[in-house]
C-alpha cells in the first residue's frame, strides 16, 4: 500500500506540473543594430531567447519585444514595464549598487569605438583631429567614462536617434565620426564591406557589460533565467552561436 501511495503522489505531481499553465515572460531590447538585432529577425538578442526556451524553465517562455530606449526608460522608473529587459548594466540606470532592479550576471562585455572615415580619420591618438569635431551619439544615451572625454577632447556632441542612423549620417558627410559599440561597429564594417573606408579606435574605457534587468515584481521567473545566463560565457553551445557574428 505504501508503494502504491508513493505512486499516486508521484503521478499526481507530474499530472500538476503538466497540467501548469505556461507562463510568458517579455523581454525587452532597446537595440536595433546588427549583430545585436537583424532586419531578418535573427541576431544574437533573437537567438538568446531561443536559447532560453530551449532549456524549458518550467513552465516559463520567453518573448523578445522592441520598445525605444526612452519610453523604456520612463516605464521602469514609473514601475509600469511589464517584462524584464537585456543588454543593459546598472550605470546606465543609476542603479550601479544593484538595488533598484535585479540584475543578472554580465552574459557579454563589449566596448565603445570612435569611427571615423578612413579619408579623415578621428582619432584618440590625435588630439587635434578631436577639437570641433562633431560626433554621432544616440539621443538620451550616457557613455560612463567617455561624455567626460569627449567635453574636454572639445568634440561637438550630435544626438541622433541610433547608432546606425549616426553612422548613416557620418557616411552622408553630416558628422565627423560617431560613438558605437565596437561589436556593432566591426559588424557593420564587415556586413557592408566598409573596412577600407573606415577607421576604427577603441576607446579606453571600462568595458561595457550587457546583463539582464527585471523589475523586483518579476524576481520568481528572474531567479529562473539568472543561473543560465551566468554560465554562458563557458557554454561551448552559446559560444558557437556567439561565433557566427564576430
């Protein structure tokens, strides 16, 4: 009888698990350039979500939704966002002591790049080349480390509504060179053939590190995704994935 008991307990929580409504989760990006996001629909972002559902966390899926940086700024700090958010760090937010939101571990680290025409190039190696220069950023960004370089190197700030609306712009002879992550910039520069016609500098800062953001109402399914997304970086799968874009 014991057995039997043990059984039907066994059965019944399958049965309660099965039966468990599969709850969405919606996670949002600000992001609109490659290799972060293509006009195809894939892109590393897409492909992390699919990475997720893949690994079924119980009864959670994972939905990636566009919405633009400044209104999803406004809805997290009016506490109305409905989903969690990727590619941010705590900088960005004034959150750097981690209190205001849950954030996970960084999943990616990047870094900010000054590009310029190859026929004129920008360059933090030429202090001279800065002085009233007019450089492309993106409207409502703070670049920790860089907006201080920039005002006292005496560039000119030119806000645009992207990263790759700025880089049009540069091409088009409208800015002297633009503030782009240098994924996206190495990225654009092999996708469109670009890499005579431009140059590329690094800039010396602190890396930028792309983690997860969930408001604290969202902190069971966070305490879900949290674990994977630290142990990305030594996921041989994830890393042939993140291959195909570099």
């Amino acid at each position: 009888m014991k057995h039997l008991a043990l059984a039907l307990l066994v059965l019944c929580a399958l049965l309660a698990v099965k039966s468990a409504p599969a709850q969405e989760v919606t996670v949002y990006t600000s992001a609109s350039f490659a290799p972060l996001m293509l006009a195809d629909g894939r892109g590393m972002y897409p492909d992390l979500i699919a990475y997720l559902n893949q690994r079924k966390l119980g009864t959670l899926t994972f939905r990636l939704r566009y919405m633009p940086r400044k209104r999803l700024q406004v809805k997290l700090e009016d506490g109305s966002i409905d989903g969690m958010v990727i590619g941010m760090m705590p900088e960005w937010f004034d959150d750097v002591e981690q209190k205001k939101y849950l954030w996970s571990a960084p999943f990616a680290t990047d870094r900010y790049a000054l590009v310029s025409m190859a026929a004129k190039p920008v360059s933090p190696d030429a202090p001279a080349s800065l002085v009233g220069a007019s450089v492309g950023v993106t409207f409502g960004y703070h670049y920790p480390g860089i907006d201080a370089w920039m005002a006292r190197s005496g560039m000119l700030r030119s806000e645009g509504p992207s990263d790759e609306k700025n880089i049009e712009k540069m091409l088009l002879g409208r800015v002297d060179c633009v503030i782009v992550a240098e994924s996206m910039a190495r990225y654009f520069m092999r996708a469109h053939g670009m890499t005579a016609r431009l140059h590329l500098a690094t800039l010396a800062s602190a890396p930028t590190e792309r983690r997860m953001l969930a408001p604290r109402s969202h902190a069971a399914a966070f305490e879900k995704i949290a674990p994977v997304l630290k142990q990305l970086k030594s996921d041989p799968a994830w890393q042939r994935i993140v291959a195909t874009y570099q």
